[in-house]
C-alpha cells in the first residue's frame, strides 16, 4: 500500500472547482467576501447540478438520477457485485450561503475520483460519488430531505409533495421544471458498503483548538416547530390594550421564551427563532396573524423532549392570557445519531499516519451522512470553519485545512475501496 | 333657516356609492365579510380616484389636484373671495382594510355636495370636497402625509422622495405613474375657512354606549419609531448561544418590552408592532438583520415624550448584552392635537338641534384633521364602529348611524356655508 499511501489530491484543481461552482448564483459583500444563493430546485440549483455532473461525465463516471433528484456517479469496481463505497454531500446553499457548506463534500469526493483516475488505481468496489437534494431546507422542509428519501426515512412521495415557502410551489414540479427527476427508485435499491461524508464544522471548535481534522462522532438531535399565531387585527390607535389579541406580542413572547430554553446551566441546546412573516406587515395594524420557526437542537434527546414539552405548554398558556390561537406543526424531526465507530476509528488512525492532528467532535448541524447512518456504515471528517462562521457568505476554511480534509478522505476511501489496504 | 334644516341626505345613494368605490381592491372574508385593499399610489389607489373624481364632476365640481396629489372638487360660493368650506377624508386603505375608514368621510361630503346641488341650495362660500393623499401610511411613511404637506408640516419635495416599504418605489414617480401629479402648489396657498371631516371612530366606545355621533375633541400624540437591528448571521445548529448576536432574540425582547410600556395602571397609552422583516428569514439560519416597527401612542405628550425615552434605554441596554447594534428612525411624530373649540360646541348644539344624542370622545387614531388644524379651525364627527374594529374587513357601521353623521354634517357645513345660519 506504499504506493497508494503516498497518493495525495490535486489541492489547485479542487480549489478551482470550488471556485467555478460558487460562480453560480454569487453573492459578493461589502469587504470582499463572497458567497452564493443556489437554493434547492432553483434555476440556480440546476446550474450547479449541470457543471457538477458535465464534471462527473468527463471523468467517466456513469451518472444516475433518483426520484428526488439525487445524482450519484459511479466509478465501477473489479467486483461487479460489490456495493459501492460511496462518498459526497449536498450542492444546495442557504439564501446567501457560501462557498464550502456542502460542496466541499461533493467536491473533494469528485476529486477523489479524478486522483484514482490519475493514476490508473483500480479499486475492488465500485466507487460512488453523490450529491444530494435539498439538504439545507431553505425552501422545502424538511431538511436533509434528499438523504432522508434516499435511505427510506420519508415516503418519495410525500416528499415531491412539500410546497416551497418562498411561492408555495410544489417540490414535485420544481423538480421537474429542473429536469432532475430521475427514473432510480427511491429509496435506494441496494444500500451502499460504506458513506464518509467531508463537511466544513460550520463551528468555532476546531479552529479554536488549531486541530485541521475533527474527527465527527454523531450528530445532535434537531426539532424544528412551525407555530401559527392566529390573533384579530385591529387598528394600532384605537383598540385599547386590554381587548388585543395580538400574536406579534405572542410572537415576542415567544421568542424571549426560546432563549430562556437555552440558557440553564450546563445547557448544551441551541435554540433560534429563524423566520417570522407577519400579516398583514403593517405599522399601524396590529397583526391578525403571525407565523414563526422554532428551531431546537440538542445531543442529548432527553433534553430535546423536555424542551419541546416546555415549549407546547408555554403556547397553551401564552395563548390563553391574550385570546390567541396557536397551530403548532413540527416540520422536522431528528433523534440524536451516533456514527460508525469501525469508520471513526478509521478516520482517526488513519488521520494519524497522514500526520494530521484530530480530535472527536460532535456535529451541532444536521448532515446528510446521518441519513446514510440508517442504512450503511457512516461518518463525517469536519475541517476547520475560521470563525465558525457559516450559513453567511463569509464563510472561510484555509487552502491548508481543505487539503488536509481531502487526503485524509482519499485515505479513508481507498481502505474501504479495497479491503487489503485494512 | 327652517327649510335649510329640513335638508337631509339621501342615505342609499351614499351607501349606493361607498360599495361601488369598495369594490375596487375588493377583498372577501370567509363569512361573508368583504372590505378593500386599496393602497396609497398603487393601480387600485389610481381607480378608486378616477372613481370619485368622476363623481365630482358629475355634480358639476370643479376639480384641482396638487403637488402631492391631494384631489379637491370644488362647488363656487356667492363671494368669490371667501374661503372655502372643505369636507373629506381619504381613501386609500391599509392591506385588508374595510369599506368605511376614510371612505365615508369623502363620499359623506360629496352626498352633501349632491344634496346642496338637488335642492338648488346657494351658498356665500365656496363648498370643497376633499381627498388626501396617503393617509394610510401603509406603504409610505409618515401617514397623513397630504394633509401634512397640504398643511405645509413636511415640504413636497421631502413627501415625493419618500420610498415605499413594498418595494422600495419612489413616491414621486409613483404619483407621476398613477396620473395625479397636480399642478397646485403645496402646502396650499389659500386656507380653507374650516374643516369637518366625517370618520368612523374604529374603537369600541361608542357602540358600547349606545350613542350614534361622537364629537372628537382632539387625537392623542404618536410616534412611530422604526427599529434596525444587525447582528451576525449564523448557524443554527453550531453556533453556541455564547458566540450569538441575534438580532431576532433583541426584536422578541423589544416587543415584551412596547407591552409593558403599556400596562401600567392608569395607562391610555397603547403600543403596537405592527411591522418586523428579518434577514435572510431562514429557519436553520440565526438573522443577520432585523427591521421592526414601534407604534405608541397617548393622549398626554408627557407620557409619549417619557415612553420614547424608555424604549430608547432599553434599546441600548439590550443591544450591549447581545452584541447587535440597533439603528433607530422617527418615521412619524405628531404631538396630540386639540380640535376647534367653537366647532366642537356647533357640533354638539347641531347633534342636538337634530336629536342626535352625542359624546365628546378622543380619537385614538391619527386623521388628517388634525393637520387641517394647523391652518384652519378643524373638528371631527365619530360615528360608532361595530366591536370597535378596523383596519379589517369586518369593519362595519350601521345604516342608520352613516345616516346620522352624514346628516349632522350636512347641517354643520350649511351653517359654515351661510352664516346667516349661526
């Protein structure tokens, strides 16, 4: 395995394609940062799907498409029987994303490929790189949902039937309009050998601490709450206090109540209030209806429970004291996951004879990879995010740190490629 | 005067034509409710003007329109040197506003107009009927702004560079867009002798009471304050609560914070936020930057004056807690305003002197009245509102009550008309 331990990605090509894929859809800021806004199943997003599998076809690979637009391409392997390694992330941004949130992952999988390429390395399995749909949830919830389609975790069809905030319209049709609604069964028919996802931490930590390579054991558990605050409108001059039923000041209340969540002692759970859309909007009018997101995380389910409980009995109580009527409806769900601890240790060993430091860490965002948990063995290698910045078009991983990332997949890939490398 | 006081309108016509003008921008409720959504300076502002202004000169007014758009129909008098008497309101709505707010004051004063004209009624001073621009304050701030600018409170150029909240259109070149860019001057050279205007009180009083007109002796003082909250968008997943500065937990603290400005005892202040945008407005994505509106409002400027400082203290002390900065624009201020005395006493004598049974009230609501009076002795007429609501479409005021105070300010304009009368 000489040879191939020596083996290394081409650090410029993956730059530059992480460069050209962010092109589309950019968003430039005031201080020369810069992002993109591809949100999922926009005509943006079939740009990028367009250059990314123009890329997966020039180097051969055999590309497929699922029912919810998930695209794999395929490096076979010697046996033809073998299910495959496979290895990606997601090319959806938020609405001002940046440039490494998920194409990393894809990106430096592609590179990974285009590396064995290279330099003629057949592998004993066959070799998948992926990207799939929607997993950032900015117009569809839920999120992750690609993944989760993909190992069984939500019907094809309900999913086609998720209606966009931004214009209510249907996943289904978006898809179409894309032209990503591929003939592949969903979920998928044959579960892969094995799923490493490479993703930036998207948090302080790792930077922090100076250490190129988390190594990511599980992630923490996300609920995400839709609450419909439905109150009477009323004129802002000449309806006394006490006969409002206002839901702009439930919402407030409600608001100030999340973060109360957040900040006993020893909490680890993060809790955002994300959106807000008020009816009619206006200054002079107190609201007849609010709508607002609750979006709570912890790695410890227990708590997530409690918090939820919490939650549900503040909007009963709230709701009662101003004579408004809540709706409240999860839009997403996810228990705590605990990744492969065979491919942590992988990762972590192999991590040290690359000479890379690591440490273990847990994932306070939602990945893909824990949906591919459910059906094969999963894990993620994080690289630092300078200044935990994410989800903002100022987010920045080193050159250094995105190469560290990159080879240490290749790595772990070409172990799982071909058994005699274990 | 006996025959002069005989005069009454023609209740169905007026009915006839507040229904006709509510079904431009007509919006239904599910149980048959049904009002207009008819907002300043857009293509159903336009049609609803063309509408009235056909109406004025049906009757033979002659019809001028001014710098920011205010449209007067006037009916000459014997001297033509006197002033004139002006009645009106406005007729632009808020998003989902009712049939009667603003309406019923300008139609009310062109039933009078139709009324003098059937009877053949001379009168020594010229008769106007007016429409303001912009009263709403829906899509440009500040509200009332033709009656300001007509009064000479804002000065025209400042009112046409005004830009909208929905998207972000010049005033000016949404007056020009619209056709009712006029050629007289503003604020107006000429004042009128007086104004009455006729409005539904759009609070619960006196329905509760059972009294049909209401003599408005003055509006209390507002400020309408807008807040901009920046803070540092991140993930919602992997940012600590620690790092955060979220700019929607300090729009939730604000918010608790107008109603307890509120709710202290004895209070008349009232308090609304009627208006907050957040960006990006993504579940999963703590905001960047939240926009929130602040209405208050009291009677006492005292207590107004003392409200602004509050907020203003706590926008600083909870902006250093969280780390966002908070920029904070006056889009409106008036001081409480207090209505002509002789007015309001010929008001109350006519109610009697027609059997009308009445109660001085104060109007919670902002009116273009009180900018009349800067420059001419004003007064209102409050006629009941079913369950105190507007600014919705379930505003409602019964037959039998517009009768009334259209009668009452018929009676009250022939007196200013003639005055022989007094």
């Amino acid at each position: 395995m000489s040879a191939v331990g020596d083996l290394s990605i081409d650090i410029d090509r993956l730059l530059r394609r992480i460069d050209e894929l962010a092109e589309i859809g950019r968003v430039d800021g005031p201080d020369g940062e810069w992002g993109s806004a591809r949100l999922a199943l926009t005509a943006d997003d079939q740009r990028g799907r367009d250059l990314v599998v123009t890329w997966m076809r020039d180097l051969g690979l055999s590309v497929t498409i699922d029912g919810i637009g998930n695209v794999v391409g395929t490096r076979p392997g010697s046996d033809p029987a073998a299910p495959a390694v496979m290895s990606g992330s997601h090319i959806d941004t938020v609405r001002g994303g940046g440039r490494f949130d998920g194409i990393l992952g894809v990106l430096a999988a592609l590179e990974v490929a285009e590396t064995l390429e290279q330099h003629g390395i057949d592998t004993e399995r066959p070799y998948s790189v992926v990207f799939f749909t929607n997993e950032e949830g900015a117009r569809f919830a839920p999120d992750m949902m690609g993944s989760l389609v993909f190992a069984g975790g939500l019907s094809l069809e309900e999913a086609l039937d998720a209606r966009a905030v931004d214009n209510e319209a249907r996943l289904g049709d978006e898809l179409i309009g894309i032209g990503y609604d591929g003939g592949l069964p969903c979920p998928t028919a044959v579960a892969p050998h094995s799923f490493v996802e490479l993703h930036i931490e998207q948090g302080p930590i790792l930077e922090g601490e100076g250490v190129p390579i988390g190594v990511v054991e599980g992630v923490q558990g996300i609920s995400w709450t839709q609450l419909v605050i439905d109150g009477r409108a009323a004129h802002a001059g000449t309806t006394p206090m006490r006969v409002r039923s206002d839901p702009a000041f439930v919402a407030s209340a409600i608001g100030v109540f999340v973060r109360e969540l957040t900040t006993t002692a020893d909490s680890q759970m993060v809790g955002t209030v994300g959106r807000v859309e008020m009816v009619p909007n206006l200054i002079n009018v107190v609201p007849s209806q609010v709508t607002m997101t609750v979006d709570l995380r912890d790695p410890d389910d227990t708590k997530l429970v409690e918090a939820e409980r919490l939650l549900a009995a503040y909007c009963v109580e709230v709701a009662a004291a101003e004579g408004v009527e809540i709706t409240s409806t999860s839009l997403a769900r996810f228990e705590p996951v605990e990744f492969d601890r065979e491919l942590i240790d992988l990762l972590e060993e192999t991590a040290t004879s690359l000479g890379l430091a690591s440490r273990r860490i847990a994932s306070g965002a939602g990945h893909d990879a824990q949906m591919l948990a459910r059906i094969c063995p999963s894990a993620m290698i994080f690289t630092p995010s300078v200044g935990g910045v994410s989800h903002n078009i100022a987010e920045f991983t080193a050159d250094a740190d995105i190469a560290a990332g990159a080879n240490l997949l290749l790595q772990v890939l070409l172990r799982n490629l071909n058994p005699i490398y274990r």
